[in-house]
C-alpha cells in the first residue's frame, strides 16, 4: 500500500466526514435556536418539557444514540433508516441541543435595559432584536459555538460505530493488513480542518471586537 493509495482513500473518507459536519451544521443551528426559543418560553409546559429533552440528550453518549436511532425502529417492527440518514438525525438533534444552551445563554446575558431603551427611540422589538441584540449575542456565543464546532469535526468519527465510511473508518481498513501509519495519518486531516476552522472563528471574532462583552 503506497503512500499515495492511502491518501486518495483517505481522502474519499473525508468527503463523508465533511458531510456529515456539514449537514449537521447546516440543520442543527437553526433547529438550535428553536430549541433554545422552547427553553425560555413562558408556558411552563413546553419550557418543562424542552429543558427534559435537552437534559436526556446531553446526559446520553453520542455513540449510544447514534445506536438507539439506527437499530431501535427495527426492534418495534418499524423500517430502519438508512445508516447516513441515521448518523445525520442522531448528531442533528444532539447537537441542537447543545447548541441551544448556547443561545440560551447569549440571549438571556443581554439586558433588558437595551431592549426598553430601543423601543424609547421608537423601534419595534423586531427592529430592537436586530439592530440592537443581534450581533451582540453573535458576539457573545462565537467563542462556545466555536468550541462545540471544533468538537463535532472529531466527533464525526462515531459515524463507523455503525459501519459509515467516514475518515477513520477508511484508515481502520488497513489494520487488516497490518498497517497502523494510516490511522495516526488522519490527524493531519483533523488537523487541517481545527486549523482553518480556527483562523476563521478568528477572524469573526475580530470583526465583531467593536463590541464590548
């Protein structure tokens, strides 16, 4: 196996991990956010039952509800899901829920004294929300939002437990021909990707340094 070889079929796992961050990323933020809108909600029902759902997701390893989401329909004589359809809704919905602590937190850290000072000028809550509070919970969230970002590029590689050719997955093949180089060799990739994540959460970081936290 050639230096080369590997690489090519490493980089064909990478395409699968970045796709699984991707989607995940794509529909856990705003799912987040509808969460987090449930968590502060002044009807104690749905507030109650929001926070209970963030608690049991967040109390629960990744690993175990990727397993739970693919094989558990089966034992009820449901149709399972296709394994990338289950990865994505299992880390989609864990990661909301992570997610929405996050937005929790940044909203609930601003002031109600903004909010009443803007509608002294005569701006409505939504003109408020968005040209008052909006960029600065951005600002406040980056740094957390960023970490959890970070984390869930390493955490795509839970997708194998069931069998999903990401990255790791692709370098575990190799362990049968008694090659361990290629599985050391993905942490250059993670490593890429942490890097330009970070040089980019950097530079919002520093767009935003007008605000003071």
């Amino acid at each position: 196996m050639g230096f080369w070889d590997v690489t090519l079929n490493l980089l064909n796992g990478l395409k699968q991990t970045f796709l699984i961050f991707a989607l995940t990323l794509v529909l856990a933020l705003p799912l987040g956010l509808v969460i987090s809108l449930g968590s502060m909600s002044k009807l104690k029902p749905i507030s109650a039952i929001t926070k209970i759902f963030v608690w049991i997701i967040r109390g629960v390893p990744l690993m175990l509800q990727i397993i739970i989401v693919f094989y558990v329909p089966g034992f009820f004589g449901l149709p399972m899901m296709d394994r990338f359809v289950a990865v994505i809704v299992a880390f989609v919905i864990n990661y909301a829920c992570y997610f929405s602590e996050i937005y929790r937190g940044g909203i609930e850290s601003i002031s109600k004294g903004q909010y009443e000072a803007g509608q002294v000028l005569g701006m409505t809550k939504t003109q408020v929300f968005f040209k008052v509070i909006l960029l600065q919970v951005i600002k406040r969230i980056l740094a957390p939002m960023s970490n959890e970002i970070i984390t869930l590029v390493k955490d795509t590689a839970l997708a194998r437990v069931i069998m999903i050719p990401e990255l790791i997955q692709a370098a575990e093949v190799y362990g049968g021909y008694g090659l361990m180089w290629p599985l050391f060799y993905t942490a250059v990739f993670y490593l890429a990707i942490v890097g330009i994540l970070t040089l980019l959460f950097g530079f919002f970081e520093k767009k935003l340094s007008y605000f003071k936290a």
